[in-house]
C-alpha cells in the first residue's frame, strides 16, 4: 500500500513524481481539508462580526474561501493531490482505475476518513481562533432549489477538476482554476456551493454563518453524490484520457528511504 505513486488532482494519464506513504498522503488531505474548513468557516464568523449587509458577508466569505483553496492546492498537490473533497478523491479511483493510476481502494477509504475528520477539526480550530462555541449548527439549508444548486456546484467542479487534468494543465493553473471556480459558484449556485461531503460534515460542528443543520446534510450529501456522477459523465464524454508514459528512471529521482520515513 506504500508504494502507489502519490495521486493527482483527479489522476491524469502520466505517472509523475515520488513515491509516498499513505500515511503522509492521508495527513495531507487531513490538514488540507481542515484548513479549507476553517477558512470556509473562520471567514464567515469574521464576516459578520466586520460587515451588517449579508451581501458584503458573502462576498468576504467567497473571497478569502476562492484564494485560500488555491493557495492550499499549490501546497498540498505535490504531497497528496490535493483533492480535499470525497468526490473528488472517489473521481480519482474511478477515473484511474483502467489505467492504475488512481487510487486504490484501501487507500481511498483512508482518504474519505482523513479528510472528513480534518473537516470536523477545521470547523472547531475556527471556532477556538474566534472564541465561538463548538455546537451543533441549527441553519436548515435543504429546500428543493438549494439542493439543485449543489448538484449544479459539484458537477460543474468535477467536470473542470477532470478536464483540467485530462488536458495536462499546470499546478498554478488548476489552483487558480479552482479557486475562482469556487468563488464564482458561491454566487450563482443557490446553496452558495458546499460541493463537498467533508466540508458539509465538518459544518455541523459550528453554529456560525457557515453552519448547516444536522437534517439538512444527508440531502446534501445525496446532491453532491448526484452531480459528482453527472460530472464526470459529462468529463469522460468531453475528454479523452491521455496516454500512460512509463516513468523514465533516468529523469524520475527515486527517494531514499529516509526521505520516506
């Protein structure tokens, strides 16, 4: 199980850089999506305690969550991908499956896990760092057109995350990609795009302006799972896969097994 090439953002078709631990990959997604959580949730408590108009709260929220994805990404990619979204990571398995690529499916559930606990911790360090209660959230968000909205938010996510990597774009244009994506679908999705069973899990724990109610997760869930399949539908159908190139171990540097440890 140690020895898989560390994944990519949705996989691709190459295999590329060292070869790292589940355990350090796990960690990775763990402290990328608690501190995507705690942005996501930090950014709104200090929204509303900066601004009275809802608008301007959303829009400080969206801002600080668009640019600190993509710094994340810039720093997680190298280690584990930097998927932090279950969808994402369960995209990469299915997509690189054929080719063995992808994740395999131990390692996935060590993801799921990891990322979902690094959801709930990122919802209480953001609590902690603004002195804020760690409590179950009480806002209901489940209505018919926010759960379209978040059908519409991951498709459209897994359908760039895929295409993005389908067509062998660079690191910096993937995270900025990404970000602004995330930005933008705050707005024009009704459910200002949760897009992530983690990120929704760990925003039970804070009955913040990010927060969302015990009751409405499980539809969350199901809409996120819906338009995850939707887009990579449409993404396998858009997108051919890239050819596997073999790694060269003349150009590929092989860690030592300190650098392992």
């Amino acid at each position: 199980m140690n020895d898989q090439p560390r994944p990519r953002l949705l996989g691709g078709g190459q295999l590329v850089g060292a070869r790292l631990p589940v355990v350090r990959r796990a960690f990775a997604e763990f402290l990328g999506t608690g501190l995507l959580v705690a942005i996501v949730v930090g950014s709104g408590v200090a929204a509303q305690r900066l601004s009275a108009d809802v608008g301007l709260q959303l829009l400080e929220n969206s801002t600080a969550t668009a640019f600190g994805l993509a710094v994340l990404i810039l720093l997680f990619a190298p280690v584990s991908g930097a998927h932090f979204n279950p969808v994402v990571s369960a995209a990469d398995a299915l997509l690189g499956r054929r080719a063995g690529t992808g994740l395999r499916g131990r390692d996935l559930m060590v993801h799921l896990v990891a990322q979902v606990l690094g959801g709930i911790g990122g919802a209480v360090l953001a609590n902690a760092m603004f002195q804020v209660p760690t409590a179950i959230a009480t806002t209901e968000r489940a209505t018919a057109g926010a759960l379209l909205g978040e059908v519409v938010a991951t498709a459209g996510l897994v359908l760039l995350i895929t295409g993005l990597s389908r067509t062998g774009q660079s690191l910096p244009v993937t995270a900025a990609a990404v970000g602004a994506y995330i930005g933008a679908a705050y707005w024009f999705t009704s459910s200002t795009s949760f897009a992530n069973p983690a990120v929704t899990i760990g925003r039970i724990f804070t009955d913040t302006f990010a927060g969302i109610a015990p009751t409405s997760v499980a539809p969350f869930l199901a809409a996120q799972l819906v338009g995850a399949a939707i887009g990579l539908c449409a993404a396998v159908l858009l997108f051919a896969p890239p050819p596997i190139t073999p790694v060269d171990s003349r150009s590929t540097a092989v860690p030592s097994k300190e650098a392992l440890s």
